[in-house]
C-alpha cells in the first residue's frame, strides 16, 4: 500500500502491485506536507500546512458500529461465579429498515436498531443458521415477516407487534413450519417463491401466495440433484432463475419460471471445497468456497470465465456493481474489483472467523446508490456484527499546538513521534490506540458527577467519556444519534438524551470492588414525544424540550401528562440556560424577542410538576442598546444574577434581578456556553 499527499490536502491511497490508485479523502485544509506510517502500517500519520497533524487508519475501511448485546455488563455479583460464558458466534444478518436482526449459533435472534446499536428483542429457542425478511403481498413495499431457519429443520416466524411504532416494541410469534428434513443452512425470495435450502441435499420451493393464507401450507416443489448438503442460494434479478451451491462443491441453477421448475445448469465441479456463497451481477455470477476461491461464471455457456485466489477460506460473498467482498476465516474482509481481479482493501474486521456478509439495502429510492458509499455488514465467531465503509478511511485524533506549517514527521518510539514546524518548534507527542475508535465530531453535551471528582462528556458520534484526572476512565458508544443532554442523577445514575431520538436513557456507574474500573450499565429507557435537549435533576428528572415545553420523562406514559402546565413559555421563549437554586427549585434563562426572561421553578417531587410553583419576569434594555442586534447563544443564573452570551457582536450582559440596571462589558470571542461556578 502506497499513500500520497497533495498541495490541496488530500491524500490518495495506491496499490502497488497494480499502480492504480483505489481511494482518496480530504486530510487537510491546507497542502499535505508529510505522511508517515506507524505501528506496522496499521496508521498514518498526516503533517499540513494548517498547522495540524492528523492520525488515520493505515488503509482503506472504516469502522461504523458495533451490534453487540451488552447483558454481560452487569453490576458485579456478590459471589464469584464458578464458570463465564463464552461468546456465541453471529451467524447470519437480516436487514429491515432501521432494523437488524442477527442470528446466533447458541442464543437464537436478537433485533437490533441501527440508529442507537442497541438491543431492542430477542429470542432464544433455538440454534439458527439464517435469517430473511420476507414480503407475501407483492403489492406492500416493506417486508412483513421475519424467518428464521434452525438446526431442528423448522422455520420460525416472526411479525412486528400490533399498535408498535417502528419495531422498537420487538416481534412476537406467528407460526411455525416445515419444509423439508435436515438443518435449514439458506433462504431467498423473489416475487413469487420462498426458497430454502436444506443440509439433506434438497431446495424447498414455498408459494408465497399459499403462505399468505395458510403458513403450514405444503411446497410448491422440491428441487433435487445435490449430493450434499445445499449452502447458498440466489435468485437471478429477473426471478426467473434459482443459483444454488453445497458442500458437493457443484453449482446448479434452477428454471423456476418453467412449470413445473426444473434444472437449466449444471456445473459439477465448480470449487475443490464447499461452496459457501453465490451472487448473481449484471454479466455473471460469482461464487465463493472454503479452496479460498472466487469464482465467476457465465451461465449461458456454463464456462468459468476468472477466479481469484486467496491463501485462507472464503466464508461469504457480496457484490456490487464491479466489486465484490468476501469474509475470511481469518476475520478478514475483502474488497475487490472483479472485473480487473485487483484487490482495492482487506481490512481486519473481526479476531475470529467471519461467518457472513452482506450489503446494507438502499433505502431511498430517490437517491442513486454508489458503490464507493456502501456499507458491508459482517457477522463473526467472536459474537459481534460490525459495519463498515470499505473505501473510506478511519480517522482517529488531531494534534494541534503547532502555529506553523508542520513539514516533517518521524517516528520516535513505540507511542511518541516529533514533528518539526515553520514555527520554529520540534514538538514531541504521544499517540494511543487504546482510545475510542468510534470518537468523531464536536462535543455536545458535559456534566460533572454530583458526588466525585468525575466530567461526563457526550459527543456528536453518540460516544460517551468518563474522565477523572485528566484522562478516559470509562468510554461507550450510546448511540449513533448525537447526545443532546447529560444529568447527573442520585445513586451514580445519570440520564442522557438525543438529538435524533425520542428516548431518554438513565444509566449508572458500576465499579469493581477494587475501585479501579467502571462500566456504564444501562438501567432504564423512557419514550418522549419530541427530542430533549436539556436535563436537569431537581427532586425529580425534568426534561427541556425545543419549544420550551419542561417534561418528566421517568413519569410513565399513562400517568396524566407529560408537559408541565406551570410555564407559559411553550412556544413563545428559546431557552438559554438551566441551573439550580437548590434541591428543589431552579432558575431558567430564556430570550423572546431580544428580551431577556427570568424563570423560577419550585418542583415538590415526583409526578408534582402539574403543581409545581412557576414564576417569570421579563429584562428590558434600553433603547440605544437596542440597536445591537445579536442573538443571544448561552446563559447561566447563580444567587439572583445573570450572565448571558450573544452570538456575532460578543458581549456579556450581566442583568441583576433586584434592580433595573444593565452593564455590558466588550469581549473579543463569541460565547457559546456560560457556566457560573465558585472558585476557592
């Protein structure tokens, strides 16, 4: 691998072996002046005429999230227990919308929500080799049902519960059924057939129309001439044609048009091995097997047309347009270009084997997919699905400090590295790879801990920090939504919530009984009807929403009202600042038409903010400082006194509520945020 910098600050990434460049992206505002691999060419380091350095993946492929169920993080059990369980390998993904179902070899499906990674449902009544979304009406554009084929050769079926918005409420039972013996190790769908592939040599054909009205209804047809067990299957893009590969190493393919379907091709000795996967592109078909083989076939003629080798077993396959990925019992995924068999990635995507592959379905219509802007889902023996970006790169961290031009950089050693600068500075820095890979963009939102030494920083990747002493005692990735709102809360609980998600999490700081390390575990979730972006804990947990309106988003959703009937700033003031007066009360900073507007809360408990004591006043200025237009950005109350920050003109405004009198003092930044505190 080859990376160079340009006088426009990108850097482009080349493989050798083809000299063809097989990716880019923007490294810096100004030109590129150096880049410098570290840690075995696993990162690169960029030096820029912007004064920065900037630390990135070695190559291609970019980590998105995670899909893991985080129930072993647990609080720590009174007694020792005798025996840990081990991690049960991912078998399969099914991807539905915001939705991901992952099939376990040991623990049956979970359903995931893309949008915060998390669990939503689950079931574990058996071992299940794959999954499919599946949709009987052909005139509804969603898939209705979820099945699962298992190793006790039933399929399972699954809808989203009734009156659940989304599927956040989970899937619940709807039958089950047989057709066929044998474990169930594939399934596909076209518009009019439901495909399955058995290990006892045969492919089930089901009538979806049939399975519409009776879900037990018998197969339309059973396809036979496997001498092994059938692991694949795909229908061709018209429907007319059924690709199916097994551990006979042959590839058959199916006329499923014909009545009734029959075989159209044979191919008996396709691989050396099993065939573990088959896709149909525009020209060919390609198919996978552990000999560590892609194959790609026309069909017409039945003539094998290229191949591209690798030294391990090839698990998975999926295509798009010229490229073509494939997993590795190595945890490797793969990224080539078919048509010029040159490999454009391998990133290490998993420590153990990878299980399947497959491409996240483009659901916007309007909008035309590319290639280069994919994401791939893997699913692993480790027990862990992950997405990934294969032709964007990863970035990791910015250095800055330097005030010139940084032109050089060299390795030091294991974890340091020097730069020198147009500022005249040799700098010497370190570097981990210990941190969050998943920290990306600004920081949104801070809290201190109520009772220890501790700062709780949400970012606009949805990555919670905890830090103590300068450094990240605890890190975890809540969400992909950005994190709008953190409160701490009694018992080592805090509450957060998102921007583009209507739930707020509460969340509580397990330690081990040495004290040295902490885990985030969840302990609740509660649905509100529009985002919060701003908490605070005052005898109970009250949540501020855009329009102004103050919500308890613990109290449940059948107990009255959500919305605190106390305030008259709904939809009338912009909230710029929240603090407490004391256990019970807090004061709140707002503007309305460039005035300023004082509030003050007395909140008597839980499910009490009905009746909660509720007063405001309004701050007027006077006529020549009118005149300033600004907009005012940030405010914070303490003992009757007010700060505010405006946005453009940079002014602070502190307004004393006992007299009418104003002082504005000139600032040279913009404020953003105020926080007044006691210094000692």
């Amino acid at each position: 691998m080859l990376c160079s910098g340009s006088v426009c600050g990108e850097v482009r990434v080349w493989s050798l072996p083809t000299s063809t460049c097989v990716g880019c992206f923007q490294a810096h505002l100004g030109s590129t002046e150096a880049l410098t691999f570290l840690k075995e060419e696993s990162m690169l380091l960029s030096a820029g005429s912007d004064h920065t350095l900037q630390l990135w993946s070695g190559g291609l492929g970019c980590s998105v999230t995670t899909l893991k169920d985080d129930e072993c993080e647990q609080e720590p059990p009174q007694k020792k227990l005798k025996s840990t369980r081990s991690e049960s390998a991912a078998v399969c993904v099914a991807v539905n919308g915001d939705f991901a179902a992952v099939a376990y070899q040991h623990e049956g499906v979970k359903l995931f929500s893309l949008v915060t990674g998390e669990k939503v449902w689950n079931t574990t009544e058996t071992s299940v080799q794959c999954l499919l979304w599946i949709t009987l009406d052909p005139e509804k554009t969603e898939p209705e049902l979820l099945l699962a084929g298992g190793e006790d050769s039933n399929l399972r079926a699954w809808k989203k519960k009734e009156g659940e918005e989304g599927m956040m409420g989970g899937l619940e039972s709807v039958g089950m059924f047989t057709a066929q013996t044998g474990t169930i190790l594939a399934m596909a769908q076209n518009t009019t057939y439901l495909a399955t592939a058995s290990d006892e040599f045969t492919v089930a054909l089901c009538l979806l129309s049939d399975k519409a009205e009776d879900l037990a209804s018998e197969p339309h047809a059973t396809l036979r001439g496997h001498t092994g067990g059938v692991t694949c299957l795909a229908f061709s893009p018209d429907g007319e044609k059924l690709l199916s590969g097994g551990k006979d190493q042959a590839l058959m393919v199916w006329d499923v048009a014909s009545t009734p379907p029959a075989l159209f091709k044979l191919l008996p000795h396709a691989h050396g091995d099993w065939i573990t996967g088959c896709v149909w592109t525009p020209n060919c078909v390609i198919s996978s097997s552990n000999d560590g083989k892609l194959c790609l076939w026309d069909l017409e003629v039945g003539q094998h047309l290229k191949e591209i080798s690798w030294k391990r077993p090839l698990l998975s396959v999926c295509s798009l347009e010229q490229y073509v990925m494939a997993g590795c019992s190595d945890g490797a995924l793969h990224v080539w270009n078919w048509d010029t068999e040159m490999e454009i990635c391998h990133i290490a995507a998993h420590k153990k084997r990878i299980n399947h592959c497959s491409l996240l379905p483009n659901t916007d219509e309007e909008k035309d997919a590319k290639a280069e802007d994919m994401t791939v889902f893997t699913a692993s023996d480790d027990g862990t699905v992950q997405l990934w970006k294969p032709f964007q790169v990863e970035h990791f961290s910015t250095f800055q400090g330097h005030s010139g031009a940084v032109h050089g950089v060299v390795l030091k050693e294991e974890g340091e590295f020097l730069s020198v600068s147009e500022d005249r500075s040799l700098r010497c820095w370190t570097w981990t790879t210990e941190g969050p890979r998943s920290l990306r963009g600004a920081v949104t939102a801070l809290c201190f801990h109520q009772h220890d030494d501790m700062v709780l920083a949400g970012y606009e990747s949805g990555l919670m920090e905890l830090w103590q002493n300068h450094k990240v005692i605890c890190h975890k990735q809540l969400t992909n939504s950005p994190i709008a709102a953190v409160c701490s809360m009694p018992n080592s609980q805090f509450a957060v919530s998102y921007l583009k998600t209507l739930l707020v999490d509460v969340w509580k700081l397990v330690w081990s009984k040495q004290r040295d390390t902490v885990s985030l575990v969840k302990v609740s979730t509660h649905k509100v009807s529009q985002p919060v972006v701003r908490l605070i804990y005052c005898s109970t947990l009250l949540g501020i929403t855009h329009n102004a309106t103050i919500i308890e988003p613990l109290r449940p959703k059948e107990d009255d009202t959500w919305s605190c009937q106390g305030t008259n700033w709904t939809d009338r003031v912009i909230i710029r600042g929240i603090s407490h007066n004391d256990d019970k009360s807090i004061w709140l900073v707002g503007e309305e038409d460039t005035k300023i507007t004082i509030g003050f809360m007395f909140v008597m408990g839980p499910s009490t903010l009905n009746y909660s004591c509720f007063s405001s006043l309004v701050m007027e200025r006077e006529e020549e400082e009118k005149k300033t237009e600004s907009m005012m950005t940030a405010a914070a109350v303490d003992n009757g006194t007010s700060t505010a920050g405006v946005f453009s003109v940079s002014v602070y405004v502190d307004y004393y509520l006992h007299s009418e009198r104003t002082i504005w003092s000139q600032k040279q930044k913009n404020v953003c945020h105020c926080l007044l505190t006691s210094i000692s």
